[in-house]
C-alpha cells in the first residue's frame, strides 16, 4: 500500500436510491467522453441544455427537491466537453470546451439562481481542436492538465498563467488521471493504448496497448492510502468486444497484473476510485447498473451492483468530506437520468450502530489545502497529499486559500516539450 493504514475488508455494501431528487432541470443530454457532471462540498456543475450549448448549471448540494436555485455561466460558445472543481478551492473550477478553450471561473461567494458568469478568471487556448477534458492535479496547488481531441495534452501553471510543458499523441485523447501524488498523468487514447507522462519531463516514460478492441478504453490509478503506488486500473474492450478491465503496474508495463471480462455490453465503463477505502465504482452511459469493487490488499474482489430501470445519462461522486458518516455511506453518486433528473444514490455499508461513527470506514480523507506549492513541485519534490479528520465534530479547515491572478489569455504549445515563456 501507498500509505501505512489499516483498511477494512468491505463484504457488504448496499446502494440506496434517495427519495428526493434535484428534479425540474435542464440538463444536457449529450454525449462527451468525460463522466459529464462534476461536484464538491458545495455545489454540483452539470451542462445546461441550451441552444447551440455552452452554458454551465451550478447548484448547490444541499438543495435538494424540485426547482433548485441554479446559477448559469455562459462565457463559452460551443458545447461542455468536461468541467471539474479544484481541490483546494471550492469555488473555482475549470471547463473544457468544444470551442478549443479551457476556462478558468470563481463563483462569487453568494451563488443564487439570478447569478449568472460570463467572464473567466483565466483562459487557455491554442487547441487546434475541442478540448476534452480539464483535470486538476490533487497534491499540488494551480496545476492542471487539459486534453484535446488531436491527441495533445497541455500543462498548465494556472497560479502564474503559465503552459509550462505539452505532449502530442498520435491519436485522440479519451481518458486522463493524475496519480495522487500528483507526479504522473495517465492517459488513454484512441490507439487502445495506456500512456504514462512526466509533465515535468514532459515526456512519455511507458506506454502500453492496454486493450484489443476497438471501442474506448479509460484509466483510473488505484494508488493512495489503499491503493498501491505505480498501479493503473483501465476498462476496455476485448477482441470480440467484450468489455474488460485490468490492473497495470506501471514500473513493468510487458503484461498487466490482473485482467478480467466484465460483460458484452457496448458502451465504455468510467471508473472511479475512492482511495480511501479501495472502493473501486465501474459506471456505463446507458447501463442501468453501476458494478463495485474492492481493491484490497493488491487483490480486486467483486462487491455487488446498483441496478435500475434507468439508464445513466451521466454521472459523478461526491467527495469524500461530502459523505454522511453518521449512516455509514462511503460514497455517493449523482446520476443524471434523463433532462430533468439528478438522482442521488449513496453505498451504504450496513452496522448495526449507525448513529456511532464508524472509525474503521473514514481514514483521513484528502485535505483541502495542497501538499506542495507549484514551486516546490516544478524543483522535483514529490509529497503525499494532505489528509483531515473526517470525523464530525472536529474542526474544518479553511477552504478559501488564496486568490488567482487576473484573466490572463494564455497559447498552448503543440509542440513536444516546447515551454512557452
């Protein structure tokens, strides 16, 4: 394991559907390569569906029902390919966009539905193509890894308004994930292969055709406090094109350490990992069922699934700050169902004490304050992240950490390595 700490062999997890809904939305219904709706412990972001698209909908968690309150930003011209908040700031986030751009914004501290942003605080162009996706790294503060549909993954300094590094694949960009150190990006793209980049290096250090079939693949590390440092889980397709996953150690890349046929379903499987507890959730756009695992002790074992008569639209979890302790729920997941709907289901590990807080099932969760500045991390130094109590009752930390820089327009390099000064 990445961390010395004990983790719990999960038997039993059921998934439990709430009966209150985030209902009488516009959400947008079409399809990205990303999961296609992002949360923190405030607010939850999801496309709206607008003509020609390009709006943002940004709600807050807590309000739950019919007709919640949503605030829209409107600043880009062509659909939302993918949005995430920072880690250490609960009011910036990042979004990529079908116009080649990714945008910075800062939600104002009172988000009500009359709230509406159309200036960024940063944009980063020079995509020749739309950007697929905009990925925060989770130990170091300001970095932030953006992928683009011509194969180019782009490094940004955001605090400084700086592309300090670029990488060019050959094919399309489907996947990437920063390790939880924040040292190595990993990627799928179009060629069925796992790409591992140093973006400080701003190379690729291993590479690998992960899978056989001809539909996409996607990755997820499975390293932190229960995962294992170097270990890559990505799902695909096989050469009948029945869906599959394998386990990759990446400091050995000739054949994977475990590797498994899932299902013959046709849509690919996202997967999302809580390394806290090794739970590892396999989710398909259409399916109607979300499988989960347990990566425990370098050995994945099937738990049980959440099934439904309705199919995902799209989907995300909440943190793990975010999770109500005092009913046992380790995770929770919004599924989008249809236009209007966001369905809240919480995984629920059954104790017969529920009102006593489980020690076992809440190690330290990810903390909201970076484990490095981008300065420290640009010199070489690899940290681990910090962690919190999640325990109710002791004090948070602050959240708000410090402000960006002004809106600054910024040009990717597509060129290898190239820095931009």
């Amino acid at each position: 394991m990445a961390d010395a700490v004990d983790v719990p062999l999960i038997k039993n997890l059921y998934a439990e559907a709430w009966k209150q809904q985030y209902s009488d939305l516009r959400l947008s219904t079409k399809q990205t390569e990303s999961c296609g709706l992002a949360a923190n412990t405030e607010y939850i972001a999801a496309p709206w569906d607008v003509g020609g698209g390009g709006v943002l909908g940004i709600l807050r968690l807590a309000d739950i029902g019919r007709n919640p309150a949503v605030a829209k930003i409107k600043g880009h011209t062509a659909s939302i390919q993918d949005t995430n908040f920072s880690p250490f700031h609960r009011d910036i986030l990042a979004t990529a966009c079908e116009d080649t751009i990714v945008r910075i914004w800062q939600l104002p501290e009172e988000v009500t539905g009359t709230t509406e942003l159309k200036e960024p605080i940063a944009t980063l162009t020079g995509a020749l193509k739309k950007v697929l996706s905009a990925e925060w790294n989770p130990a170091v503060s300001g970095i932030l890894a953006s992928g683009c549909f011509d194969g180019t993954v782009a490094f940004w300094n955001v605090e400084k308004n700086e592309n300090f590094a670029s990488v060019k694949f050959q094919e399309s960009l489907l996947s990437a994930k920063w390790s939880w150190k924040g040292d190595l990006l990993a990627c799928t793209t179009k060629d069925k292969a796992l790409n591992i980049v140093d973006p400080r290096a701003a190379q690729v250090v291993g590479s690998v055709a992960c899978h056989d079939g001809s539909k996409a693949c996607k990755c997820t590390w499975i390293d932190g406090l229960a995962g294992r440092d170097g270990h890559v889980f990505t799902t695909g397709f096989g050469k009948m094109q029945e869906r599959e996953m394998a386990i990759w150690d990446t400091r050995k890349f000739d054949k994977p350490v475990y590797h498994a046929e899932i299902d013959r379903g046709s849509s690919p499987l996202y997967p999302i990992f809580d390394e806290t507890t090794g739970m590892l959730y396999v989710c398909g756009k259409g399916d109607s069922s979300c499988r989960y695992y347990q990566y425990h002790g370098g050995t994945l074992r099937s738990v049980d699934a959440y099934r439904s008569s309705v199919p995902i639209k799209n989907f995300c979890f909440i943190p793990k700050l975010a999770v109500d302790q005092m009913r046992a729920e380790i995770g929770r997941m919004l599924k989008q169902e249809n236009g209007n709907v966001l369905q809240p289901i919480s995984f629920i590990v059954p104790r017969k004490n529920q009102d006593v807080f489980q020690a076992d099932l809440y190690p330290p969760a990810p903390d909201v304050e970076p484990s490095m500045t981008a300065e420290e991390w640009f010199k070489g130094e690899n940290k681990a992240i910090r962690r919190r109590s999640v325990k109710p009752g002791e004090k948070s930390k602050k959240i708000f950490l410090t402000t960006l820089p002004p809106t600054q327009t910024l040009v990717v390099s597509t060129t290898l390595g190239e820095m931009l000064q």
